[in-house]
C-alpha cells in the first residue's frame, strides 16, 4: 500500500468549500495558531507524527501559461495531510472520540461533511475524500513517534549512569544498573514494520 512507510501511515485529504466560508476557517486557524491550549488534544494523541490544514483559495492553483487553459473552480480547498502511527481505522476511530469538537469546527465548513460522530458517516466521508501516497519522506519509517520519545529517554538514562560509573565499586554498578533497567524498561521495545491492519 503507497501509504504505508514502515510503521508510518501518511494521508492526505481535499475537501471543497464554499469560498465565503473560507473566511471563517482561516480565522478559526488563526486563533487555534496563537491559543495553546486549543491545540492540546491533539498534541495528546502521541500516535500522529505529524499534522496540517491548508487552505487553497480557488484562484491558488498554479497557472503555468503555455497553452494551459485557466481553470474556473466555484470552491475553495481544505487539504489535511497527516503521518500517524498505527492503522486507518485507529486513527480515524481516535479523531472521533478525542478531537470531535475540533474536527468538527474545521472540517463543518466542507461540503457534504457529516460530522465526526457518530464515526461510521465520518469514515466514509474520509475515505471519500482521501487520496493516496504515491511518495513521502519521513526519518525514522520502522520506529513510532512514541519509539523515538522512548529512545531519547532510554539514551539519557544510560548517559547519565556512564558518568557515574567509573566512580562505582562493582556492588554499586550492579544497584546502579538493575536501577536504570528497571527506570527504563517500559521504553525498551522494538522498530521495524508495522503489522499491515485495515
């Protein structure tokens, strides 16, 4: 599947709006943009990697000249794009319990947009309007954004033990070291592909 990288999921979503709406959206942005706290939810879900909406004026497609007819579009766009950890179904099902309010303030502007709940019309409005990916970059394909948190920790558990250890008789490594296994074993887990799951 193009939209599977290793244990990453990219999607991709265009959604036409009504272009007085647009305006309404934009300032909806602009406020979530500045107040923190608006955007912690999503924040807390620690699966999504990452996560964007962009707004494409009817009039922001590219025109390149040279024989190329001028399109005439009636709507604006909203295009999310987005890399999760996990499958389709996980996320789409979280976005639901979790961001429902949120989800529905930007995406109420859409056409044909049924609400995020109950989640059964929300999926298949997503799957609707998803499109696929044919290609993405991301760093770490076989390791999950909470893999990496974890790795950092387990990485500076064990630098601050080895700046101690040369001071330690054997008794005291061997405390010191059951101590840093048993601080860091709920992060030792590991990469590699994701179990494809739809």
């Amino acid at each position: 599947m193009s939209n599977i990288n290793g244990k990453v999921y990219a999607m991709n979503a265009i959604t036409p709006m009504k272009p007085w709406k647009t305006w309404i959206l934009r300032g909806f942005f602009f406020v979530l943009g500045r107040v923190k706290p608006l955007q912690q939810d999503l924040i807390n879900l620690s699966f999504i990697e990452f996560a964007r909406w962009v707004v494409l004026p009817r009039r922001g497609f590219p025109f390149l000249g040279n024989g190329q007819k001028r399109e005439e579009l009636q709507y604006d766009y909203l295009l999310f794009f987005s890399n999760f950890n996990g499958t389709w179904n996980q996320y789409i099902d979280a976005f639901s319990a979790v961001l429902s309010r949120g989800l529905n303030l930007i995406w109420r502007w859409s056409e044909k947009f049924p609400g995020s709940v109950p989640v059964t019309p929300f999926k298949n409005y997503i799957a609707q309007v998803q499109f696929d990916t044919d290609y993405y970059y991301t760093a770490y394909p076989r390791a999950t954004a909470n893999d990496l948190k974890s790795a950092h920790i387990v990485q500076t558990s064990l630098d601050a033990l080895s700046l101690r250890a040369q001071d330690y008789t054997p008794a005291q490594f061997a405390e010191a070291y059951l101590h840093f296994v048993i601080q860091v074993q709920a992060h030792l887990g590991e990469t590699g592909d994701a179990p494809v799951v739809f």
